[in-house]
C-alpha cells in the first residue's frame, strides 16, 4: 500500500516529520496497530519537545520500541513467518542504532540526537511498516491472527 504525502510531511523549515495516524496505517493485526499508534504519538511528540522534555520522551521511545519489536517477533515465531530472519534482523538494528542514540543523547549530544529523532526514526517508522510490517501482517492474517 502507498501512504499518501499527507501522512508523512518531513518539513525541510521546521526540521520536523508529524505522521497523521489514520487508518490508512493499520494493517488489521490488533497489538501491531495499537503499538503503532502509540508510536506515532511519541514520535510527534519528540518534534516539538523542549530540550529539558528530550531525555524522558526519548526513553518513552525506546522502551516502546523495544516492547513492540518483543511483540512482532513473538508473532513472527507463532505463525512461522517465512522471513523472520530478516524482519527480526531489522529489529535487532534499530534498537542498537536507538541504545546508541540513547548514549550520545547521555554525552549531551542533543544536536544530533534532535536530527535523529526529526528525520531517521519517522524514516524508518513508515518505511518499515509498509514493507516488513506489512508483509508479516498479511501472512498472520492469512494464519488466522487478527
Ligand atoms: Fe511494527
Ligand atoms: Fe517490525
């Protein structure tokens, strides 16, 4: 499925990327689209954060994240997901790219950190739900997961 613009703005002025959730983004698996709901909701939130708010959302994150990612790997072993190496893998990445981030935003890296959250994370997010994510969800479907 394509997602339209308006979903996903990246403002080259505002250095900010807002996902509109809408149901356009839900691919009918019920935990993955509650999560990534929430997801969406704590990534807006780290574009219009104050410096002092960054630690504690960013935490939020990845906590989340790592919880969600939990979640989709247990499902991927219950239905035996054909492709669960590779969606597994990109998994195990990103969350040592965020512990990453997580010790440069601990050094007081905050620049870099902002640019992170602003354009890789919101990145990835759609990119990995229209290919990975969605393609694990149809075959859950298909293996009677709702
Ligand atoms: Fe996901
Ligand atoms: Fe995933």
């Amino acid at each position: 499925m394509i997602i339209p613009p308006q979903n996903h703005i990246y403002n080259e002025d505002q250095k900010m990327t807002l996902i509109t959730w809408s149901d356009e983004l839900k691919r009918g698996i019920g935990f993955q689209d509650d999560d990534h709901e929430e997801a969406v909701k704590v990534m807006n939130a780290l574009q219009t954060c104050t410096d002092e708010e960054l630690p504690a959302l960013f935490d939020q994150l990845h906590s989340h994240t790592k919880e969600h990612l939990d979640r989709e790997n247990e499902l991927m072993v219950r239905i035996r997901f054909f492709a669960i190496e590779v969606h597994k893998g990109e998994h195990d990445r990103v969350l040592a790219e965020m512990q990453s981030f997580k010790e440069k935003l601990d050094a007081g890296e905050i620049a870099e950190v902002r640019k992170y959250v602003e354009e890789t994370v919101p990145e990835w997010f759609i990119n990995h739900l229209n290919t990975m994510d969605t393609a694990t969800a149809q075959f859950a479907r298909q293996h009677g997961e709702t």
